[in-house]
C-alpha cells in the first residue's frame, strides 16, 4: 500500500474534533468488545485524554466530544479481535448460497485466487479493522450489502480489466469500506419513511469524500481504493455525487463500485434479471457502455428470474406522481420565460443545468411507453402483464429518484444564492421533489 497523500485536494483531512456520530457507534462497539487506544491521545492544549493501551469506555462521549485533538480519534484506535475473515466468508457464502444472480459474478479466477480466496486473506491494520468493526456494530444489517458489493466489484474488475490484480484486489477492500463514511452521518437520516432535507441531504452526500478520508488517514489504503470510494457514487453522465462529475473523471474503480452497489441492492429482490436489464436499459449513460456490456455474458449462465403474483396497487398512482412532477416543472419554466424573469448568472447556471438533465429524465420517461400502461394493461395476458408491471416499476424507482435527485443538487446550489433568488428557485426544487399543491389535485381529480 502506498503511503497516504495528505495534499490530495478531493479528499479532505479528517476534522480533529470527533464526529458525534462515529462517538457513539463506538461506544456502542466498547459495550461489547474491547477497543484500546493505540497511542496516547492529546487535545490540542496538550492535555492527555486517553493514555496508550486504555481501554474505550462507553462514557468516552462526554471525554473527547468537546475538545479539538491533536490527531483524529479514528487513527488511535485497535479492536482487540480484529478482521473475522471466516465470518466475513460465512456472509458471503450465504449470500451466494441465496442470491443465484450474484454467483454470475463469482465464476471466476485468477491462478489460484478465486472471490471468497480474496476474503479470505485480507488483512488490515487494527485501525482499519477497528474502523470496519464499528460500521458493523453501527449496521449489521449492511453487512451482507458491503461483501455483495465486494464480490460483484471484484467480478466486474476481472471481467472488464482482465489480470488487474492490483485493480482487482483494490476492488475486494473498496467493497468492504465504501461505506464507511455514513458512520458521521445521524442514522436518523436513514431510517424508513423520513423525509430528508436539504441540510441532511448535504449532510449525507458527504458520505463517500469522509470514506475516502478514513481510508486514507485511518485504513491506509491506496489511492486507487480511495478514488473508488471517493466516486462510489458518481455517475458518468454527471447525474451522481459529491461532486457530480462527468465522463473520464469518474475513477475506473468508482465506475466499478458504483455499478456493484446498484446490482447488489437488485440480486436480493423478486426477479432480480429483468430488474437490472431495465435499470440499464432506461437511462443507459450512468456507468461505461464497455462495463454495462459485460453484465449480459456474465450472467448468461444465471437461472431466469420466478415469476411472482404480487400486484402494485400503487402503481397507477405513481404513474400519476411522475406526470404531476414533469408538468408542474414544465409550468415552472413556461412561466419565467412569459414573464422574462431576470436571473443572476450563478442562477441562471444553476437552472440552466437542472432543465438539461430534467430533459434527459422527460426524454427517457416518454420513451419507457409508462404514458399508455393503463390502457395496455388490460389487453396483456398475465405473464405479460407480470412482465410489464416489474418493468413499470423499475422505471418509476428510476425516474423518482432521477428527479428527486436533481431537486436535490438545486437546492444545494440554491443554498449559495441570495434569499429572494433562492426563494424563486425552490419552487422549481419543490415541482421536481413532488411537493407541489398542483400534484395532489391533479390526482384527486
Ligand atoms: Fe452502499
Ligand atoms: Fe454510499
């Protein structure tokens, strides 16, 4: 591993005063296992908070949370259990064992490594071990997620750069860490059925550039892990975040990571195939066309998805929702034109940019033929309808969550904007996230 680049201007330092979050997720982690400090630990004033070798208490909370350190927490931490690789390897072969979509990206190797051989044999430094054992204190639930992402990543990297095997390697680590930023983020935020706002969403989306900076400062990890991290997130066609960038500035690793992340969250659902052809399919310019392409040959060999008979009551309305959105947006942008309205060029940029990637979703809604499903539907025969109900709702996750995420980078941006500017442009923010008066009686009519 290559020592870590304090100056890489993506990846900021990480803050010397504790994250309040991550304080917690440890302490909880202390109640359960032991955690020393693996060096002394100054404030910034020089006074000794923790001496090297004690032992983390859960009351290190009101300890540390109001002093500024000499150097962050994170780096002056060992588990005393260190990584469970056989655990790790269990997870993955359940996951393996449940999932026949996610075997596709397993059937391989190079000599004599093969996916769980690269688990197997991970190692890392008690900090970073320490690191992972918090995330996963904090979320076990998301601990089949960060190995199923470590496998579809390795398998995608052996397939699109063949005998990579620092690439690949790097992709097996990446799979496991690229979370681990959410651990300074209020867990609140993702918790089911709330409504995140735009300070939260900042908030969040800061997840994957403090993962970089923990797997640089913390884990010591390379720089093409980091970067992977760092753009986990990203999208090619600029729609991604943090920094929304575009094309070849999206790390290779990033792309890769990025690509396992969206198939990991479909191999566990009901027909996971036809899930990920149409996620692909819809808006086809997220990820490299040379990347996407592989997915077909390496699941050629996956059993076809079961059918199921569940019915989406919801889904009329939700077609309804998309429509209400589009044109409450459109109404939106009509009207500043009649009336001329003047814009600041920061403004002006900002709505410049929202309209263009609010076209492209228009454009890829429109060409989905979700306009005509009600009166198609009737006509279908079941396998066919079945067919076409799994399709419709992959579009509308799709598409809810295209605009809502364009809502969301305009909100941010309207944060730098003066009041009354802002003010105008959240109108827009608001057509875009569904929150206007116009969508709720257009469906009650
Ligand atoms: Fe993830
Ligand atoms: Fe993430």
């Amino acid at each position: 591993m290559s020592p870590p680049d304090p100056h890489d201007p993506a990846i900021p330092a990480l803050p010397t005063q504790a994250n309040p979050h991550f304080l917690r997720a440890l302490s909880s982690l202390a109640e359960e296992t032991e955690v020393q400090a693996s060096e002394d630990v100054f404030a910034q004033n020089g006074t000794k908070l923790l001496a090297r070798g004690a032992r983390i208490t859960p009351g290190l909370y009101e300890q540390i949370i109001n002093h500024r350190l000499r150097t962050p927490l994170e780096t002056s931490l060992a588990s005393a259990e260190g990584l469970d690789t056989a655990a790790l390897c269990r997870v993955a072969e359940q996951a393996l064992d449940e999932t026949p979509l996610l075997r596709s990206f397993c059937h391989w190797s190079q000599g004599r490594v093969t996916p769980l051989g690269m688990l197997e044999h991970l190692h890392f430094s008690p900090q970073a071990c320490t690191l992972l054992a918090v995330a996963d204190r904090h979320s076990p639930a998301n601990r089949p997620h960060h190995v199923r992402v470590a496998l579809i990543a390795m398998g995608l990297a052996n397939a699109w750069r063949y005998n990579d095997a620092h690439l690949l390697a790097s992709m097996g680590v990446a799979g496991l860490f690229h979370d681990v930023g959410e651990l300074y983020v209020d867990p609140a935020l993702s918790q089911r059925g709330h409504e995140i706002s735009t300070r939260e969403w900042m908030a969040f989306s800061a997840h994957p550039i403090i993962g970089a900076a923990l797997a640089r400062e913390v884990a010591k990890l390379d720089k093409l892990t980091q970067a992977a991290i760092l753009d986990h997130h990203e999208r090619i066609d600029g729609f991604g975040y943090p920094r929304a960038r575009r094309r070849a500035e999206v790390s290779v690793g990033g792309q890769i990571l990025g690509l396992a992340e969206m198939i990991s969250a479909l191999v566990s659902r009901e027909q996971p195939r036809q899930h990920l052809s149409v996620a692909l399919k819809i808006l086809p310019g997220e990820f490299a066309p040379d990347l996407v392409s592989l997915i077909g040959a390496l699941c050629e060999d996956c059993p076809p998805d079961t059918p199921t008979e569940s019915e989406e009551s919801d889904m009329p309305d939700d077609i309804h929702r998309v429509f209400a959105r589009i044109a409450a947006t459109q109404e939106i942008y009509a009207n500043w034109q009649t009336s001329n309205y003047k814009f600041s060029p920061a403004a002006e940029s900002a709505t410049h940019d929202v309209f263009e990637r609010f076209i492209g979703v228009q454009k890829a809604f429109a060409s989905t033929g979700m306009d005509s499903f009600e009166v198609i539907a009737p006509l279908l025969s079941p396998a066919e309808l079945r067919e076409a109900r799994v399709e419709a709702r992959c579009v509308l996750n799709e598409i809810f969550w295209r605009l809502t995420r364009i809502a969301r980078e305009l909100a941010l941006r309207c944060m730098k904007l003066p009041e009354g500017e802002a003010q105008v442009l959240m109108q827009l923010v608001d057509a875009l996230a569904g929150k206007i008066c116009a969508e709720d009686s257009k469906l009650a009519a």
